[in-house]
DNA sequence: ACAATTTTTTAGCTTTGTCTAAATTTATTT
DNA sequence: AAATAAATTTAGACAAAGCTAAAAAATTGT
C-alpha cells in the first residue's frame, strides 16, 4: 500500500482511523464532537489534532464544518486497518487467541512500521481476505470486498457462510451457542425462514437446527462470495 | 515475568535496555555521556531522564556518580530483551526474514504490551533459549543461561555448535561463506587447530575445511551445550 | 426572527522528552 | 597542589498532545 513517505506519530494515526470509521457509519463529514468522544479526548484537543492533519493533507477541515478524510488520509487509514486486521488473524490463527480477546493487542501492533514485515506477515498467514471478526483486510492498494459479514437474520434463504462474530457477547447468549454446537469458523447453511416468526432453520455440523428471530439477529455470517 | 504495575513509557524503556547493555560491558555504573551517545540524545537529557528513573526506582543514581539498574530495574530490562529476541526468532522462522534483517523492526515489537502475547509467541516458537543471533532468551522470570556464543576461534578443539552470527558482514566475507558452503544454521564441530599459524579444520555439511584464523575470529559459534 | 442551546474554536497552561548554553564537579596532568 | 580538561548538572526554551475556561459560530425552538 501507499507507503507513505512522511512520519507520523502513534496520535495521528490513531485520529485517522477514527474519522475513518465514522465516516463510514454517517458517510458525509464528521464531527468534531463525535472524534472527541471516539478518541476518548475533548473537542479542543480534536480541533487543535484537525490542523494539524489539514497541513498535512490528511484531512479536509473548514472551521465549524466538520472534518473529512482527503484521498491521502483515506489511504493511510486503510494501511493501518490492513495492519490491525492482518494482526488479528496472526493472533487468532497462530497464537490462539479467540476472535474476541485480540482487540487491544492488535491496536498496538496496527502502528508498528516495517512494509517488509507486514508483506512477509501477509503471506504467512496465506492472504486471508478477511479478520476473525469477518471485516474485510484491505490489500497492499486499499482496496478490499465490501463488507461481506451479514447477520442470518437479513440474509435470504440457501445462504451459506462461515459464522464470524456476535452482536450480542452476554454470558448467557455465548452460552447458548455453547448447548447448540454453534462456535466461530463454523460453516452454516439457511435452509427455511419462517413468515410467522421470523425463525430460521439452519444447517450446522450435527444437523438442521431451528433458531429464533432473536437469534439470528445476532449471528454474522461471512458469506462464501466468490469473487 | 515481573509483570510490571507501572506504567512505562516507550523512552524510558529504551534508556533502561541502554543501560542494562551498558553495564553488561562495563560491569559497574554507567556514566551519563555513554547512556547518551548510546540513545544518540545529549548528556543533559540523560541527566533529567535518570532522575525519573531513580524516582521510579528502576536505577540507582548519585550525582556525577554515574548510574546502574536496581533489581526492578534490571527484571525490567530482561523482560524486554526477552521480548525483542522473542520476536527476531519470530520474524527470522516464521516469516523468513534473515538474521540481520530484524533488529530494527523487533526494536518497535519489543515495547508491544501484552503478557499473554509474548507466553504464546514462546510456545507458538516451542520455548526457544536463543535468538537468531546466538543470544540467549531470558525466561519469565528473568533467567537465562550465560552467553552460548562464542567465536571459532575462542573454542577449543572437538566443540561443537550451530553457526549463528558473524562479526564483519562485509561482501567479501559473506560472499567467501557462500562459495565455502557456510550458511547460518548449520552445524559445525572443531575438528583441529594449528599452533603455527591460528587456522583451524572445521567438520561442514560437506566435509571436513580449513578456515584461517582470520575467518575464525569472525564466526560465532552457538555451543550445543546440555543445560 | 431571535433567544436559547449546542457545537466548535481560541487562549493559555501542563507534561514529556528533548535541546542549548552556562555553571559546577570530577579527573588529569604537570 | 594548582591548573587545565573533561564530564555532568542546572536553567531556561521548545514542540507535541493534552486540558480548562471563555468566546464565537451554528443550530434549534417557539
């Protein structure tokens, strides 16, 4: 990816990625309140951060209008993204981590600067397309499948994908899962939908289970999407 | 390991690995001027950096009197080159980098905190007790065994051991240890050693060779040695 | 439309880690 | 043992990234 040829510090690259991502939930220019609260810092520190990224063509900013990222910004978010997720992966598929724990140790290792190494990290881990949580990883150009993570319950019926992730992550709900042989990376089919309740008949390893509405509006499927 | 409850910054971790490998050449306190040029900073930035230190406890200072790690200071120290030869092994058997190709990105992956990361690289890496470059990998605890590495022509005759560094890596010499069929890795016995002029038989992968002193004094051996 | 509220920015201060220049202590040398 | 040199510390400044409090702009409600 972009290499981008000028430093930047731990801070920065911390704010490009939260105006990524709230530029992706509300699409046009963000807030300066919303990064502060994001950013777990105050809209002061924000304004003063926002310049900053303006001088160096990261973001496009008129006082009082919002923020958002230029082509430049957008690609080194995208960079760091690629990282976090490609991290991710190491840590579930390598370390053992689960899917849920890898977070916090990803955001460290998102800002660790060597090309070579997240190229050598890449194949190592044979090019996933996507982290454990079923986001799409960017490739080198930034480029990436749009999100192919949807929950069961807005997928049609004969989809098929590999269960990635939960809305819901109570004790109770994981329990749940535990009783019906349902766990991440495992591969379901939805067979039936029902009009009345919303119920959905899926195929798992030990066979055709019946899950409430409730239930699959909670489940991710990553869907099985040739390309 | 010492699971340190305060928290570090990135600086101070470097200037207590600076003085930690300081004092290993040294033995006794380490004077302000070499801790500079070593961080390439100035004698005046070390001077107020030690005071931080010394009020954290992490090293023992006295004013024109130099300075030398406590034992906090010390398990800090070990932990964090446990972490960076951790992580050259990584990058060296995972990812196929060479051996003198990862100092400076373990440099960025030493200061990554997570104690459940580096327990499952170890065991991901199967609990190795040296680095790519011969240098023992301390324990969680802080211990390891003494240097294992030594040069050829420092060994005694019948040693054996596993070919990890080199001292010069000019050209020249890398170029004469590919045309000899010397690789990092291998393993080597010392089958014998002229009075006359310092040469020495090596047992290789291909037969028995004769190095000169020269090329002796320049390959570290990683004694095979029974714990 | 204009007053009240919310959002955003400005101004000035703090901390961390650095620097330069000057002062002080220690070491060396005759 | 005094003089010179070297090493170290102090004092004062600066940039980054944050904060608080106050001012300014934008939005909302009636």
């Amino acid at each position: 990816m972009l290499l981008y040829y000028f430093e930047m510090t731990l801070s920065e690259e911390d704010y490009i990625k939260a105006i990524y991502h709230l530029s992706q939930i509300d699409s046009k220019s963000v807030a300066t309140n919303a990064i502060a609260e994001q950013m777990k810092t105050k809209p002061s520190s924000v304004t003063d951060m926002v310049k900053k990224l303006s001088e160096k063509s990261l973001v496009k900013y008129k006082k009082y209008q919002g923020v958002s990222l230029s082509e430049k910004g957008r690609l080194v978010a995208l960079s760091i993204i690629r990282k976090h997720r490609l991290w991710e992966v190491f840590l579930v598929d390598k370390l053992n981590f689960s899917w849920d724990e890898v977070h916090e140790v990803a955001e460290q290792l998102e800002h660790i600067k060597s090309d070579a190494l997240i190229d050598k990290l890449d194949a190592h881990l044979g090019f996933p397309k996507v982290d454990p949580h079923g986001d799409p990883i960017p490739n080198k150009e930034g480029f990436f499948t749009k999100s192919v993570k949807k929950l069961i319950s807005e997928l049609p019926v004969l989809s098929e994908g590999v269960c990635v992730g939960v809305n819901d992550s109570s004790v109770t709900f994981l329990k749940f899962l535990d009783k019906n042989n349902i766990a991440l990376g495992d591969t379901f089919k939805i067979l039936d939908r029902e009009e009345f309740d919303g119920s959905v008949t899926i195929l798992t390893r030990v066979g055709a289970i019946r899950i409430s509405e409730q239930i699959a509006s909670n489940l991710f499927l990553e869907i099985v999407d040739e390309e």
